[in-house]
C-alpha cells in the first residue's frame, strides 16, 4: 500500500488501554481488561489513564482522571512498559489529563518514563491535536508559546496536528525553549524514518519490499488469514445440550434472524482498514444450508418502529434452527461515544425473547458488540441453546462463523473482558478511576482482577465443543528466601519483600508443567490460562494472569505445557504506593479447576 501511495510506514496503533469500564466505545480497538495481554508492538497509544471518550457530558478533551499510585503501578502503566521496553518506535500521550496534569505535558511520564526508566527508542507523539487542546480547551498555559514549550521539554517529540508547526518557533525566539531542545525532538523523529529505510534510495530497488504490490493485496492466503483470526477470536459461552455445532445435512431450513445477520462494514468496527470483501454472517450460513432470512429490526438501535416482529416469528416457528445476531455497531459504541448502560440497543431484547419463544428448533445467539451487554437473562433463558460472541469479527466474520457453528472449527476463543449486569453501571461511574473495591462506599471494583460481584461470565471464560481436562505434573509447593542477617524482617515479621535493589530473587524461578488432554471426539485447541491469588495483602488482585498458552490437541491427545514462572516478575503485587513487593505466604495458582497452593517463606 505504501509503494503505490496509499499508506504511510507509520502506523499510530494499536490502542492498549486498559478496557477499564464496560461502557467505554473504543474498548472493541483494544485486547481488552488484562494489562498482561497487551504485550505488542508499534505505537502504542494513549498515553496514560485514558479509557473515556464522552459518557455523559464528560469529555475525554477535558477530563481529569484521578488515579492512585497503586492502580497506575499495576494497571495502567504495565501494557506501556510492555510495549516500549520490546522496543516500539512509538508512544503517544493522550488528551487527558493524570492527577491534573496533561499527560503530554508531564516531563515525568514523558522524558522520566517513558525515555529514562523504560529507554524508548523512537519518538513520542501527541494525539490529534492534544497540544492545542491543553492550550485552548483545558486552558493549562497561558500562550501558545507557553504550551509549545511545556511539551517539548516534556519530551514530546512530533504533534499529530498544527500547533507546533506554529508556535514552536516563536517559544523558542521568545527564550522560551532552547533550540537544542527541538533539535532533539527532530533527531528522535528522523531516527525512525532512517530506520524505515527512507534515506536509502528508489524503494523501489530495496528487496524486499520494494516491489510489493496490488498483486500482494488480498490474496487468498491474506483472505484466509482474516477467516482464522476470526475463528479464533469468536466466543462460545453457553451450549446447552450440545445444541452446536449443528448438523449440516439433517437441516432443512435455517432462520437467520437480526438486525446484524447480514452485517458488512459494522464487522470491520472503528480504526478499520479497506477489507477485500465482506461475507456476513448471512452469507456465510447460506452457503452451507438453505436459510430464510428476517432482520427483525431494519437498524441496531431497534426503535419501537423499526420493530418487525412478526416475520421474524413466523421465520422462527417454521425453520428447524434459528441464529439470532444481535448486538451493536457504531452508531451506538465508537470513538467520541461511550455507552450509558449495559442493555441491549432498543427493542433487541424483545425480539430475542419473542423469537425464543416461538422457535421450533434450537435458537442460536450471536452477540456482535466490541463491548458486553448484560447477557444474564440470555443465559438463563431455556429457549435459547447457545450462546457465541463474535466481537466486531472483520471482514470474513460470516465465514468463521458458519465454521463454528457448523463444526467445521472447535471454537477456542476466550473472553477478554468481564459481562456485568446492568446494575454493575448504576453503581460504577464511569469517571470513576479506581480498580480496587471500596466496601466503605459499596464501591464494587472493576475488572476479573478486582471486581467482587459475581459477573454472567468472567473474563478468559470460553468453551469447546470438547471437554479439555487440565493435569497437574510437577509445580513446587515452597519456596524460601534467604535475608542477609539483621534484616528487619526477621524481628519485625514480614508480609512482603520490597523488591527494586534487592538480591532476593535468585534462585525463585521454576515451572508449572501441566497435562493438557482433550477426550472429546473433535480435534482443536484449548487456549491454558495459569492466574495467581496471591496473600490478601496491599489490597492485592483476586486473581492475575500470569501467562497463557494455546495448544493444539487430537482427538484423545495429551500434551504438556511449561509456564516458567519467575516469583519476582510474576507474583508479585504493587503496594499503596507502587512500589513492587513479593507478598510472602500462600499463593494460589490455578488453571481451570485445578489450583495449587505455593508457599513464599523466609
Ligand atoms: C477555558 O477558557 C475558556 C475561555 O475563557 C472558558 O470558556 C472555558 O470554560 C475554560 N475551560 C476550562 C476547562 O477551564
Ligand atoms: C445482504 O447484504 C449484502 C451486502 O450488503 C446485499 O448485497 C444483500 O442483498 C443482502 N441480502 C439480503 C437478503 O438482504
Ligand atoms: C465475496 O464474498 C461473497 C460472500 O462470501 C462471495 O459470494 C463472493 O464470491 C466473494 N467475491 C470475491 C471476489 O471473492
Ligand atoms: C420459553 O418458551 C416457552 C414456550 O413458548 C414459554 O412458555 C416460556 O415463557 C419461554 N421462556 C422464556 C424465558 O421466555
Ligand atoms: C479415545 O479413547 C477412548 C478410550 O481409550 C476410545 O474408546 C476412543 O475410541 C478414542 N477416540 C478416538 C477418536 O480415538
């Protein structure tokens, strides 16, 4: 796409926030509620705290979030540390402002983290303008000069808008800002693009990518890989009676009912690219059965006019299985739009329930949303047998999901967030920062990591159409930590070790081997979680992931799978003040139904 014109070598992605609250409309960009998952590469973006667009009025221009040390110590900071110490090019600051301060305009996240503790090698940029938004709408300098100067001293090195093509120059007449300082920002920006190879010569002559073309666009390998990263990414939540996978042949009619059954361009969702073709979730099916097709809403905010309910049932009550997709797009989560409540969009809920209760076969539900919508009834419900949530699956979505349905995939994809109910929203404000509960004010906590309720289903929950069983081969059950003599932990009592400087941590690293077996008929892969509950101290985590595995397994198959498991990196908890320590006492580690306790000791 560059060769020909149509795209940069810079690319101002991917999104890792932290997918904090359920509401928010850019959580479908994201990997979604684990800070561990967001391990990857390019420009990692928005730099920090910011997982709020517009939620009532509140702006993402102008909001403030207030965190505590702890939370941006083990939630917010850890995927941009991940991110830049594998060595990205990139980090962009974000709009808002961290504790009252624009996160472009803090030289201590900026140049003291971001550059000095993690070594960014490459630039930072702004978001699209946050310069002129702390300037003109949070109102933090008092000249434009003033805000040019702030945040290159900062350590901002390139704006994603106009402001500083024209104000740098006058901060730096104005004495306002050394000329060495923009020379730096430059030479930060110009390093990656000789790194891109753009002072080489004809890209055209440089293998091995000059001469990739149209010819290398959409071909069918690049086609197929969309429909695998679909398959996999797609949820199976609730099967009851085995109702999926469905049996091709014995289907004589299929209902393919809802307002996103033949959903295109809403499986692409935000920050999309230019997909090659769309089969929906319509054409996907009808290439394997007959189908009847009824939207049952024309639109996914289903007003009560937009209601067709009849022709849905009618569908329904004849055809011996019937898929309902439900769910959203972005007319009502996206960029600049957070969610109010955790509902279906209008009338979905009714149509769901009114077709279930007249379908002659099993009802399959498929939820396409970037973010979970209270499901509890859904679950409940007698009349609809499966459940799958597809996210915002691409443009081959309707393929991977005729696979899935029709056994042609195992599915193996698990939720990455948590499904709250909608009281969950009532009680959580969305501006509201913390992660950690706070039963003083009934304040229930967010994400799997925290959150004390008991959610419909809980992040990294998934099924297969095999059951997969977990063994435990060989974990240690102690480990003990020698302290050099006069520690005051041996007077004091301890229960935890402060780890920066320390000598502590030789000697505690080992590995979990687990068995993995499926004993199912059909062959497929079973993605392994390992979590941790460490001791209940410094308001630690409920659980924590600590690392995951996919493995591939026959009909029958075993096969071992090693997490090597550093106590330091992987046990330890963030104190009040962020400060990384390794609680002492039991740790439990567990993996599906199986748990196994480790004791830290000195
Ligand atoms: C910034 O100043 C403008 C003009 O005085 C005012 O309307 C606006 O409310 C101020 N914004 C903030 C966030 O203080
Ligand atoms: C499904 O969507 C495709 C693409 O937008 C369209 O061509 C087709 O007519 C739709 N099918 C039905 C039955 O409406
Ligand atoms: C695009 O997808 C549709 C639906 O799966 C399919 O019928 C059609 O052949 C595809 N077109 C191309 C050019 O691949
Ligand atoms: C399930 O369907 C039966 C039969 O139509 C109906 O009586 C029942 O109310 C339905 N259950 C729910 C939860 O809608
Ligand atoms: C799996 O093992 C069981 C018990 O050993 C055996 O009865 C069954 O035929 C095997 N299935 C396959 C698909 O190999």
């Amino acid at each position: 796409m560059h060769n020909v014109g149509q795209a940069g070598l810079t690319f101002w992605s991917p999104n890792i926030n932290v997918f904090r609250d359920p509401r928010w409309g850019r959580g479908q960009e994201t990997p979604g509620e684990d800070p561990l998952l967001l391990k990857v590469a390019a420009c990692c973006k928005h730099y920090t705290a910011y997982d709020l667009d517009n939620w009532k009025g509140v702006q993402r221009f102008t909001f403030n979030a207030v965190v505590t040390e702890q939370d941006m110590a083990d939630t917010f900071q850890p995927p941009f540390k991940n991110c830049v110490s594998n060595g990205v090019a990139c980090a962009m600051c974000s709009y808002n402002q961290v504790n009252g301060v624009p996160t472009c305009a803090d030289g201590g996240l900026l140049a003291g983290v971001i550059r000095g503790d993690w070594k960014l090698n490459g630039y930072i940029v702004s978001d699209c303008d946050s310069v002129d938004v702390l300037y003109n709408r949070q109102n933090y300098t008092a000249t434009p000069e003033d805000a040019a100067a702030i945040t290159i001293k900062a350590g901002l090195d390139l704006d994603c808008g106009g402001f500083l093509p024209s104000h740098t120059l006058a901060a730096v007449q104005g004495g306002k800002l050394a000329e060495a300082q923009v020379d730096n920002a430059i030479t930060n920006s110009f390093v990656v693009l000789m790194r891109l190879g753009f002072f080489d010569g004809d890209p055209r002559n440089l293998a091995p990518y000059g001469n990739l073309g149209p010819k290398d666009v959409c071909t069918p390998e690049n086609q197929e890989l969309a429909r695998e990263a679909a398959r996999q990414g797609i949820v199976l939540l609730k099967n009851f009676d085995d109702a999926l996978p469905l049996n091709a042949p014995a289907i004589r009619s299929l209902a393919v009912i809802g307002p996103n059954a033949n959903a295109t361009r809403t499986m692409i969702g935000n920050y999309e690219g230019i997909p090659c073709n769309y089969t929906s979730p319509l054409q996907g099916l009808s290439a394997v059965v007959t189908t009847v097709y009824e939207p049952g809403c024309a639109t996914v905010k289903c007003s009560p006019d937009d209601l067709k309910l009849d022709g849905a049932k009618v569908a329904a009550a004849a055809a011996d299985v019937t898929v309902l997709v439900v769910g959203g797009d972005l007319s009502v989560e996206s960029e600049g739009l957070d969610r109010e409540d955790l509902l279906y969009p209008g009338e979905q809920g009714t149509l769901i329930n009114e077709v279930a209760k007249v379908a002659k076969g099993p009802v399959i539900l498929v939820i396409m949303s970037g973010g979970p919508f209270q499901i509890k009834q859904d679950k409940a419900n007698e009349n609809i047998s499966s459940i799958l949530w597809a996210g915002y699956p691409g443009e081959a979505g309707g393929a991977a999901l005729a696979d899935i349905i029709f056994g042609r995939y195992n599915p193996s994809g698990r939720t990455p967030f948590t499904w709250y109910d909608q009281e969950y929203v009532e009680q959580v404000p969305m501006t509201d920062m913390r992660m950690r509960p706070d039963p003083a004010s009934d304040y229930p906590g967010r994400t799997y990591r925290f959150y004390t309720g008991n959610p419909t289903y809980m992040f990294g929950y998934g099924l297969s159409y095999t059951p997969f069983y977990h063994n435990l081969v060989q974990a240690p059950e102690k480990l003990s930590i020698t302290l050099e003599e006069g520690h005051p932990c041996y007077s004091e009592g301890c229960n935890s070790l402060e780890l920066s400087g320390s000598a502590h941590c030789s000697g505690l690293q080992f590995d979990v081997h687990l068995q993995v077996r499926n004993s199912g008929g059909m062959a497929g892969s079973q993605t392994v979680l390992l979590f941790n509950t460490p001791p209940a101290v410094h308001k630690a985590p409920r659980r924590q992931l600590v690392g995951f595995e996919k493995v591939f397994l026959e009909p029958n198959e075993s096969k071992n799978v090693v997490f090597q498991v550093d106590a330091c990196r992987d046990l330890n908890v963030a104190d009040e003040s962020g400060n990384w320590k390794l609680p002492l006492g039991s740790h439990v580690l567990h993996v599906g139904d199986v748990t196994h306790t480790l004791t830290l000791s000195i």
